[in-house]
C-alpha cells in the first residue's frame, strides 16, 4: 500500500490528483469545525463533554460519522449521511418504480438523470434533519439532556431566536449542498471515490480522541489490547473483503461480417460480501427508532413498562436482546439486500444474448437457477460476517461493564467502511500506475 502511494506522487498526474483530494478533504474538516451562525462554540464543547461523562445519547454514532461535526453544530454537521440516505432510498426505488429501472438501463444518460434525482432528495432530507437537530438541540436532548448550558445563542443577546435557527437550517443544508459538491469534485478531479472518502476521513478524525479517552479511563492495557483488537479485525475485514467466487464463463465463437469474435473466457466475480456496509446502515437505523422514540416521551421521570423494556433493552448496546436483534437483522439485511442488486435473471439473459455460458450448464433459466444457488450459498457467510464484526463493540460494552463507548470507533461499521474505501482507493491508484508503467513484451 505504501509503496503505491510513493509511486503515485512520483507521477505528475497521479500527483496531482493526491494533492487535489488532500485540499478537498483539509477544506472539508475546516468546514466541520467551523461553528454554524447563533451557535456558542465553547457551549457546544462543554456540553459534549457533559455528556461523554454522563449517559452518551443516540445521537454518538451519527457524531462518529460526520467527525463530530453533528454535536458541535458546524457548519458541515449533517456530513454525508443526507448523500446515503438518498442514494439508499433511490436504490431500492429502482426496483419498485418502472421508471427509475428503465433509467438504470439507459447508461450513463440514465445514471445522470438518477444523480439529479439523488441531488435533489439529498437537499430535501438535508432541510429535515437541520431542522430536526436544531429543534433536539433547543431542547437539550441532542445531549441526552446532560447539559445545562445552552449550545444555542439565548434570545435577546442578538438577533431573534426565530433567525437564529432559520439561519442554522439554512446553513447546515447548505453545508450538505458543499459536502455533495466536494464529494463529487474528488471523484471527477480526485482518487477515489467522494463520497466514501470524506466519510472515511470522518471516521478516521476521531480515532486518536476516542483511543485517547480509552487510554485514560482504562489504562495502558487496556489501550493496547484494544490495538491488538483492531490489528486482528482489520485482518479479518481484507480477508473476507477481498473474497470472492468466480464463475467460469465461456463466449461461443461468432462471425460477423468477416471478423470473429468470441472464444474467450473470463469469469463473473461473486463477493462474499457482496451487499457491502448497507445491511449494518439499515439494521442500526431501525434499532435507533425506539431510542429516538424515547426522546419524545416523559420515561425519564414516568416510564411505562414498555418504555422501561425498550430502554433497558433495545436502548442498551451491552444487553444481550439488544446483541442479538442486531445480529439477526444484518443477516436479513444482507440477504434482501443483494436480492435486490443481483438479479441471477437479467445477468443469464445477457449472458445469453452475447453468446455467453457457463460450462456444464444450459443458458437462460438453468443459468439463472445456477448463480441464485451459488450466491445464496456465499451469501450466508458473508452476512454472518458482517454480523460478527458489528457486534463486536458490543461485547467491549460488556467487558468494560460500560454503555460509555456507544461510538467505539475501533470496531463494527466504522472499521468496514474505512477498510473497504482504503482498499477500494489503493486499487484505483494501482490501476492508474499499470496504465503508466507497464512492461513490454520483448526486454
């Protein structure tokens, strides 16, 4: 891996988009540090710290993948999550409305077209979670109600209250609409993906804070098993990410006019995990509803039983109902998942229509049947992969007896999301090197 980048920098393209992408991603934690108009910067800080001594609320998870820009109230709060949100939610609209399917079909026209649509969702789900956050943070509940300062600039000190936080919605979708631009600007001028690199440095600005404060409450041994943790996990993740199944396939000669084509063979690559980091995304999000839920009801000073039972249980990553909700609801996630972006149908019939085929199996629906059986079959140990990992900040709640770590950053969604972008981005840098240096056939 290093050795790719000291290669790349020595190329003056390569280089250029490195340093490129290095200026977006400095432009970007500016941005997510900079407090948004109305906001008190020093109140913001002392209540973070309030609550990371007291009860951590629901909203740490979300903080850990905007960089801790949510809590602090930046300009850049709401990161990237509004960007996959909408582009979850336009996925799985493509296999409900014929429309988006067909615009999926057209290439890169359609894809366009999708993007725009993805844009404009990003915007409108961008001014609905501003507005949320600054209605929680009015309230005290975006701090789990562990503060007693205001992170909000009081009434009569300045401009109405009413503008103020007119203001702090407009500038945080704003700030989205940055963030979007700066995502794609590193895609198109950049290495990598945009997207997936600001989110990964999210994640990776608040790893030395959180080792930090691991450090101190627990002590040195502590730390450095916590290290020994993420040596082996890290490990794990290249493993299993890098897996894969390939399906031999072999094309039928063809004449067309005076040519011949056809007669090679290649191979479909099946990933074991094949739905990526979506089915934690979707699982965590539905186990965050009843925790949120809470928010908006009086249980802190008369809870019913079923609100007592979903804060002891579904609200606690420590307990062990919580553990195993989680665990069953990737493994559905995973399965739904890649049903829904792999259809076995429409890759045989392509096959089909290009003269393609599997050896020892007929084309059309005895294919289609062959690569459902095979990735149903792959499919099982890579969503109980994605389990294991998730879950395994869970147990260092239990071991440390603590629920203080609810954003534990060394494990779960974090690790498959920064492992996954830094293989996918040094792939892409060694790709580029191979169309630049490359060695001929005669020495």
């Amino acid at each position: 891996m290093l050795s790719a980048f000291l290669s790349a920098f020595r190329t003056p393209d390569l280089r250029k988009k490195l340093l490129f992408t290095i200026f977006i991603v400095a432009i970007y934690r500016l941005g997510a540090t900079l407090p948004s108009p109305g906001v008190s910067y020093g109140n913001a800080q002392r209540c973070i710290e309030a609550m990371e001594q007291g009860a951590p609320g629901v909203f740490t998870l979300l903080n850990l993948f905007s960089g801790g820009a949510l809590l602090s109230l930046s300009v850049f709060a709401l990161g990237i999550m509004p960007y996959i949100t909408a582009s979850i939610i336009l996925q799985l609209l493509t296999v409900v409305i014929p429309r988006l399917e067909q615009l999926r079909k057209e290439g890169q026209a359609g894809q366009a077209k999708i993007t725009q649509y993805t844009r404009y969702l990003t915007l409108g789900l961008a001014v609905l979670q501003a507005s949320a956050f600054v209605a929680l943070a009015r309230s005290g509940q975006l701090f789990n109600n562990q503060c007693d300062q205001w992170p909000l600039i009081p009434e009569g000190t300045g401009m109405p209250l009413w503008i103020t936080l007119v203001a702090l919605v407009v500038t945080m979708t704003a700030g989205t609409g940055v963030v979007m631009w700066l995502g794609e600007l590193i895609t198109d001028r950049g290495v990598g993906n945009g997207m997936s690199v600001l989110i990964f440095t999210s994640i990776a600005a608040r790893l030395p804070s959180e080792g930090w404060t691991i450090k101190e409450s627990e002590g040195w041994g502590a730390f450095f098993l916590v290290l020994a943790l993420v040596l082996v996990v890290i490990t794990a993740v290249v493993f299993i990410e890098q897996a894969q199944r390939r399906i031999p396939v072999q094309y039928a000669k063809r004449m067309i006019g005076r040519r011949m084509y056809g007669g090679t063979s290649t191979y479909i690559p099946l990933k074991v995990n094949q739905a990526g980091v979506i089915p934690v995304i979707f699982a965590s999000s539905l186990l965050y509803l009843p925790q949120l839920g809470l928010q908006f009801t009086d249980y802190q000073t008369n809870p019913s039983k079923w609100e007592a039972w979903v804060n002891n249980h579904l609200a606690n990553p420590a307990d062990w109902v919580y553990i195993v909700v989680y665990f069953f609801m990737i493994i559905f996630f995973t399965y739904f998942y890649v049903s829904i972006t792999f259809n076995p149908t429409e890759v045989a019939e392509n096959m089909k229509k290009y003269g393609g085929f599997v050896p020892g199996i007929r084309p059309g629906k005895p294919t289609a049947e062959y690569l459902d059986f095979i990735l149903s079959r792959i499919t099982l140990p890579g969503a109980l992969y994605l389990g294991l990992i998730s879950i395994l900040p869970n147990f260092f709640f239990i071991w440390l007896n603590s629920s203080q770590y609810q954003n534990f950053p060394f494990g779960g969604t974090a690790v498959l999301i920064m492992v996954g972008v830094g293989l996918e981005t040094v792939k892409q840098i060694e790709s580029q090197l191979m169309q630049r240096n490359y060695e001929g056939f005669l020495r």
